[in-house]
C-alpha cells in the first residue's frame, strides 16, 4: 500500500524551528573599561594573571568600588545580608568573570546570579530543603585517605587543595573550600600537602582498579604548578593510570593564569609525558553561561589542545536563573564548540546544598531540558544531563527507576559498591533517594513536606 508523504497547507509559511543555528552572540572580549574601576587599565595589564589575582574582588566593600554607580543600592544591600544569613561561600570575584557580567540589568544577570547571590534571589518559605547536607555527595566519607576520594570502581578523585580563584554560590564542596562564613564554619585539612599528596599516590599505587584520575580541589588554578606538575607526573608514573583529568574553573574565570609561561610549559611537558605513556590528559572546566566565554578562553584551550591535551571539556551546572532555557544551554554548548573549542560534556543538577533551592530544578525539568536539546548538535557534542544521586553518582536523569512527582522524590539503582559499602550485601538491591526543590511541588506535596517539618 502507498503511503502519501505529509505536506505542509500551501497557504502556511515555513514554520520556525525552537532553536536557531548560526549563534548571533559575538565572541569578543568585552570593554573592562566601561566599568569604572577598570577604566585606565591597560590590555597589558588585563592580560597578565597576577593583575588578575591583585585585583580580585573579595568582598562587597572592594565590589562597591570597583563596580561603582553600576552597582544597584538595593543589590549591594541584598548581598550583605545574604553574606550575613544565607551565603555558604564567601564573595570571590576575579576581574575577567566580574567583566562578563551584564550592567544593564545586573539583578538579572545569569552570572552575577550564582557567583554574587542576593538575598532577594532566595526563596523565602523553601530556603533549604530539609534533607540539603554540608557535604551532599558524602565525598569526605569516602575519603581512602585524606582529600583522596574512591567512589566508583575505577575512579578517584583527588582534592589537592580548597581554594580557587573564584568562589561560586552553589559550589558542591562548600564544607570544605574557601573561606568561613557566618552560616559555615568549614572543615580544614589535617595533614600537611607533600604528605596528604604522598599518601594519595601511594594509596593508587597500591590499588590497581583505578585507572582515572579526577584532579581537582578547590582549582588546580590555585596550586602552583611546581606542585601540579610533579603530582600529576607521579600518576603517569604508575601502570594503572590511563585517564587523567585536571578540574579547574580557573580556566574560565581567570584564563591568564593558564597563558602564563611558566604554566605553559610545566603543562607542556605533562603533555608530552602523557602521549609518551599513553595516558589520556584532559581539562575540565565549568561553564555556565555563553557570555562567559570571551577570546581569552579561546586562547588558553587553544593552548593546551596543540599541546597535546586529548580533549577540554566543559561540566556546568543547571541553575534556575541562569542556564534552565533550552536556547540558555544551545547557545552556550555552541559557543563552547565554535568559539572556545571546548566539547560540552556534562550539566549536573546542582546539588543539595543548604540554601541552594533557588537554583535547583526538578528531575522532570532536567528529563524535558535534555528532551529539548537533543538534535542540535552533534552527537559526541550533545552534553548529557546528570544526576549525581548521593552514595550513587552520576546517573542520567533519564535513568531514574522510580519517581514520586507530588512529593518530588526519584528513587535511583547502582550498579557498584562505592569505597564505605564493601561489606554491605544489600548496596546494589536498595533504592537511593533524591529530592525535587519543594517549591516546584504541587500544593499536595509542598503540603506533605510541611507536615514532615512538623513532625521533625
């Protein structure tokens, strides 16, 4: 039997597609010059990383005076009291993230969103979930030696450090990085870097399923790479290790820090040990927004890939305000890939850290986000949308097994034993739960969430 194709009523016009490709976003530097602390700052200057680091802001009274008229009253007023009641990290702002921002409505602004929050940001019945944790991925937990953590069967992750050159809202490890707050009183290391360092790769020598190496913090960009390079040169080292990933949002937020000669070459040479092994090494960084992405990103990635860095990848973070638009995440995985060479990768669910609702999305919005960005891009370039479950990790938001949407809680399944449950016979036959910002619920289920506050 013929089947007659479908054809569009002559009458009709061509019908537009969601999402429009090419980008119409220009990939230019913008003028730093046109915020008023910067105006006399020369190209010299902007380009050099210790200016970069000298002029950092750090807090709102250095925010005031570098921002000056084009900071709101009512803005700065909100900031201060989210530092004083709400902020689980400290304002760490470098000049080229600050530059990026958009002072025609900087309320508004994506990136000032998540990197200078406001209390009026927050929201004001469900400001923390009730099961939100300091440290929600239990990461400390499976700590196999201090800062070394072995969640997955062939997998580590080494913090070297806690701190960054920038500190984000929503940061994950805000138990641990950066400076105290009023709200946190953050966790400090015990044991000393060379010694912590040496029990890390001791501890790998002695364990040969791992094969991959997260490198992280804190930011890589924060340890000098006299200490950088002999870590990660120490992992080629040993027989197991096949991946090696260095973390650092630095890359992004303060570019310059990765054009310095010295860091140029201490990577080089990282480089060139590891296609010598066989060793596969990668950047990540962490984008959240396409106008984050200037030349100067550009230009460091540009860097490392004709260095010979197997990929650099970028792991962003779903954030209500920010990013939670089909066309907010085409436009910035394209920029990604045109512009900055960067392969989008991964976008996390942000997790559930105290005081983090505002940005949180549901699991069913990240399913339909992931629904809308399919068929854009190509594939190896589709980034995938995760949620990293805690005592699970990461797992496509589509693979949830169950999902209790008037209550906003899914229900995950795993397929390994982490670090702490080698003697738990029931780790793989339990379900693990993960929980829905209330204030997307229902009435019916932000009802039930109050009853169980009561309760508590």
């Amino acid at each position: 039997m013929q089947t007659t194709p479908i054809r569009a009523k002559p009458e009709a016009g061509p019908a537009e597609q969601p999402f429009t490709y090419p980008l119409r976003r220009e990939f230019v530097e913008p003028d730093w010059t046109r915020i008023p602390g910067y105006k006399d700052v020369s190209a010299a200057d902007w380009e050099n990383s210790v200016w970069q680091r000298k002029h950092t802001v750090k807090n709102l009274k250095e925010l005031k005076a570098t921002l000056g008229a084009l900071l709101p009253d009512d803005l700065a007023e909100s900031i201060e009291r989210d530092q004083r009641e709400r902020a689980t990290m400290s304002v760490l702002v470098p000049p080229q993230m600050l530059n990026t921002m958009n002072f025609d409505d900087l309320w508004r602004d994506p990136v000032r969103r998540y990197m200078l929050p406001a209390y009026g940001d927050r929201l004001s019945e469900w400001t923390n979930h009730p099961k939100a944790s300091r440290d929600s991925l239990h990461e400390q937990d499976m700590w196999v030696v201090e800062g070394l953590t072995h969640r997955y069967p062939t997998k580590v992750l080494a913090e070297m450090l806690p701190t960054c050159p920038q500190y984000c809202g929503h940061c994950t490890r805000m138990d641990l990085v950066g400076n105290d707050v009023p709200q946190v009183s953050k966790h400090k290391f015990g044991i000393g870097p060379k010694d912590r360092y040496a029990q890390m790769l001791d501890y790998l020598r002695r364990t040969p399923t791992v094969r991959d190496v997260v490198v992280s913090g804190g930011d890589i960009a924060n340890l000098p790479i006299q200490q950088l390079e002999p870590f990660v040169s120490a992992l080629m080292d040993i027989p197991n290790i096949r991946d090696i990933r260095l973390a650092s949002k630095g890359l992004m937020a303060i570019p310059q820090h990765f054009l310095q000669d010295s860091v140029l070459q201490g990577l080089d040479r990282l480089a060139k040990k590891a296609v010598e092994r066989g060793v596969d090494l990668a950047m990540h960084t962490h984008v959240n927004h396409a106008q984050q992405l200037t030349p100067l990103v550009g230009k460091a990635v540009r860097k490392l890939l004709d260095m010979g860095f197997r990929d650099v990848r970028n792991q962003g973070v779903l954030l209500r305000g920010v990013n939670d638009s089909p066309q907010a995440l085409l436009d910035l995985c394209f920029t990604l890939l045109d512009h900055a060479k960067i392969l989008p990768y991964y976008f996390y669910m942000c997790d559930m850290i105290p005081n983090s609702e505002h940005w949180r999305l549901s699991v069913a919005q990240a399913q339909q986000l992931q629904h809308d960005i399919m068929g854009y891009m190509p594939g190896f370039a589709t980034p995938r949308i995760v949620c990293d479950v805690p005592f699970v990790g990461k797992r496509w938001v589509h693979q949830v097994a169950e999902y209790d949407r008037e209550r906003g809680i899914s229900y995950w399944t795993k397929n390994y034993r982490t670090g702490i449950e080698m003697n738990d016979a029931d780790a793989l036959n339990r379900k693990y739960e993960y929980f829905d910002p209330i204030d997307q619920l229902p009435e019916a289920g932000q009802a039930w969430w109050r009853e169980q506050q009561k309760a508590a």
